[in-house]
C-alpha cells in the first residue's frame, strides 16, 4: 500500500477537526476517552518530541528492551504502517499525553500545522542521511518505517474525531 504524502494526510486531519461542532471541540466523552482538541494536542506534542531527533537531539525515551523491540517490530510494524491497525489499548506515554484542556481550536490546528510543516521540512533534509527516529516501544526505526508510522498515527486519530 502506497500512503499518500504526510502532509497531505496531517491536512485532512486539520479539515476533519475544523469540521467538529463547536460544543464537542473541547468535549471529553464519558469513557475516559480524549476530546477532539485532545487528539489534536497530542498529535502536537508527538512532532513536538520527535523533531529534536531530526536535528540530532533527544526523541521519545525507549521503553523496551531490545528484544521486546525486535518482537513488536516483528509482530506489529508492518500491520501499523502498510494498514493503519495499531494494537489496541497501548496507552500515550507521558511526553505525549495531552493536558485537559480546554483548547483554542485556531490556535491549536495552526500550532499542529506549523510542526507538522516543520517536520515535514527536517525529515526530508534528513531522509537520506540514515537517522533513525526512537518509537517509545518499537525502538529506532528506519526513515521511511518512521514516516509511514507518523502518517498511519494521524489518520488513526482521524478517524477518532467522528463523523461531522
């Protein structure tokens, strides 16, 4: 499967979020689930934490070890970026969990715009330079599994927003 360009992907996202009714923006649903304005925060704060990475910073901490790392490449790193199926119930770790909120939607969408844009931009200077990208438990990963990843993670989310 051939994903379409992560930009082009980040900005179906942002029209799908535009499009949530005003009174469910910054609703937190009863099931402990994130708002809108929370899936969109958090989509933020992975560019946010992933980018120092392309400059030759710190990304997210690993969380496995090694082994582990070679287990769930193994057995999910293809189901998630060739077809989008994350493994249910994997909790955001820290550095990307959102806070309550509430959140300014323009604020907020022109925020994820800039760092996805920003990423977008320092990935691509950096694509053929061999620099692995840190998943908290996948561990580093290759250029192109690392951006098949960031694009599947947005359009996951997409699909939380609901149908508006």
């Amino acid at each position: 499967m051939t994903l379409p360009p992560h930009l082009d992907v980040l900005d179906g996202f942002i029209r799908a979020a535009e499009q949530v009714p005003d009174d469910q923006w910054n609703h937190v649903p009863a099931d402990g689930r994130w708002s809108p304005a929370q899936v969109a925060e958090h989509l933020r704060l992975t560019y946010v934490v992933t980018r120092p990475e392309l400059r030759g910073g710190q990304g997210f901490r690993v969380r496995t070890s090694r082994w582990k790392q070679w287990l769930f490449q193994l057995l999910f790193l293809r189901r998630i970026t060739e077809q989008g199926r994350f493994p249910a119930n994997v909790p955001a770790v820290r550095e990307i969990r959102p806070a309550p909120g509430p959140y300014d939607r323009a604020a907020l969408l022109a925020a994820l715009r800039s760092e996805g844009e920003q990423f977008d931009r320092e990935f691509t200077a950096v694509r053929d330079a061999h620099v692995r990208l840190s998943h908290p438990f996948l561990g580093r990963l290759k250029p192109a599994d690392a951006l098949a990843l960031t694009t599947q993670h947005i359009r996951h989310h997409q699909k939380q927003l609901g149908p508006h």
